[in-house]
C-alpha cells in the first residue's frame, strides 16, 4: 500500500497548510533508506523511506536535527513530520536546493561547526540512542569521557565484531587498548560539546549560492569535539578553507594527531561489522599504531 495519502495528510496537519502530493522524484546518494523528493500545491519536501521497524531511526534523527537548529550555528533541515503506515517507516524534511562549495562556504562551515561545539552539556552521551549508520549508537549519559568512549564506542563496537565472528588479534588488541584509553588524554579531558557524530564528506552541503553550509543525516551526541573533526579526515578530508577556519577559531588540543587514529577506530570497526571485508585489517592496522603509543 503506498504511504503518499498518510504522508500528504500528516504534511497537512503539521503545517497547518493543506498539501497533496503531485509529483514524485527519486533522490540517489543514501544507501540505508529510500530517498524521494515530493512536490504539491507550489511546495517541495524531502522524504526517507524504509520499512516500519525504522520509525525509531527516524524519530531520533529529527531530534539530532532540532538539537542542532536549537543551536543556532550550522543550518539543517527542518524536521516536518515522521511516522509510518503499514509496512513503512517515513521522515519528512525541508527541502533545500544544494549547489557548489565555494571557499567562503567551506570556512563558513569551519567557524559554525566551532560555534556549534562551544554548546556544551555537563554529561556525555545524549537524552536518546540513535543510529551510526544502520548499527544502534547508545548515548547513555556519563560524566567520565574516557568510561563513556571505552563502554559505548569502542567497546560497543568490539562486541558486535566478536559476534559477528572477527575474533583473535582484533579482540586481543582491543581489550590491550581499552585497558590503557586514561593514556590519550594526559589533561583535564574534554568538554561535551554538541557533535553532528558522523561527520564525513557526504553528510554536509551548502545552498545554490555555494554560501552557506548545510549539515544532514546526523548521529548526534555530546562528546569530544575530536571526534568530529577526526572523521573529517576519515575518507578524503574537506576543504582547507574549513581547516584554517575552524582552527582559528577553535584550536585543537595537543595530542588530537594521535587521538584521530582513536576516534576513527569507532567508525571503521562499524564499517566492519556493517560490510566486512578489508575494513578488519584497517582496524587492526589502527589498533597496533595506538598500542604503539601506549607508554
């Protein structure tokens, strides 16, 4: 049965301002849920779709987009409604219209992604789990970084791989290196600031003008501004403009050069336990630098 009248209806209650769905354009580029951009009645929205177990899914990702509106720092997209009707699970957003970066827009991005780290929480973690990926990401608060980075990162991930039949180095090289994560952080510890939690080249754009910043499919909760940053440099990196800029205004910490390889060890042991493959000899190739830093 196809959702489009529940939605259409739901788009009208939320709004305030009746719509019906007059056209309908499939969106490549996610490889989790559908993507579809709807048209009616002179306005435009944009719509995930997958199947009815994923309301959850979504629910989590309008709260991670209102926390970052609530910041008032990088722009998202509005969240309109999410629900689901028989067998599917939907979420409606604002419908942004994308176009080039241009340098100014790459260092826009660098100085609201430090503004949107200065909002702070006393506790790490967030108010709800939600999603890394298609993998749950559990943000149970913590008021001690390294407890909540050893229980709900790393070694989350860790169990998921020994389940999913990656044992021996890997396992053995983990537990060495949860045993010794206090080492990375010779300092005070970080502060909680609000991070986007997934934050690599295909999760951020700017509007027609290449001006202004646009971040998308978050994985929000609070933590190490690190993190962000680290997964900045994961898969090709972004425009220097956004470095200089964010470095400017937010200057990293001493140690971060090492702590990225820590960071970014959560997200390739994800892409193991999602798509398996050569992603265990990167983490394991991880795992040995980081042990190698351990004095």
């Amino acid at each position: 049965m196809s959702p489009w009248t529940e939605i259409a209806a739901q788009i009208s209650t939320c709004t305030g301002i009746p719509f019906v769905v007059e056209k309908i354009s499939s969106i490549g580029g996610g490889c989790i849920n559908q993507a579809q951009r709807i048209e009616g009645n002179g306005r435009r929205f944009f719509v995930k779709l997958n199947d009815a177990e994923s309301l959850t899914m979504f629910e989590a990702e309008a709260a991670g987009l209102q926390e970052i509106r609530d910041s008032h720092t990088v722009h998202v997209p509005e969240p309109v409604c999410w629900g689901k009707a028989s067998s599917r699970a939907w979420l409606v957003l604002e419908y942004l219209e994308m176009g080039k970066a241009s340098a100014r827009g790459a260092a826009a991005l660098g100085l609201g992604l430090a503004a949107m780290h200065r909002c702070a929480s006393k506790k790490f973690g967030w108010k709800r789990n939600n999603t890394i990926g298609a993998t749950q990401q559990i943000n149970t608060y913590a008021t001690d970084w390294v407890q909540f980075w050893r229980e709900h990162r790393l070694g989350y991930q860790l169990k998921l791989a020994q389940a999913n039949g990656h044992t021996g180095k890997l396992q053995i090289s983990g537990e060495k290196l949860l045993a010794t994560l206090d080492s990375f952080f010779p300092g005070a510890g970080p502060d909680a600031s609000l991070l986007h939690g997934d934050l690599w080249s295909g999760n951020y754009g700017f509007d027609r003008e290449g001006e202004r910043p646009i971040l998308f499919d978050p994985a929000v909760y609070y933590g190490d501004r690190e993190t962000d940053i680290a997964m900045t440099e994961l898969f090709g990196g972004f425009p220097a403009a956004f470095y200089a800029a964010y470095r400017e205004s937010y200057p990293l910490d001493p140690g971060y050069d090492i702590r990225k390889t820590l960071y970014n060890l959560y997200h390739i042991l994800n892409h193991l336990n999602l798509f398996g493959g050569s992603y265990r000899h990167q983490a394991e190739q991880m795992l040995s630098r980081l042990l190698a830093e351990v004095k």
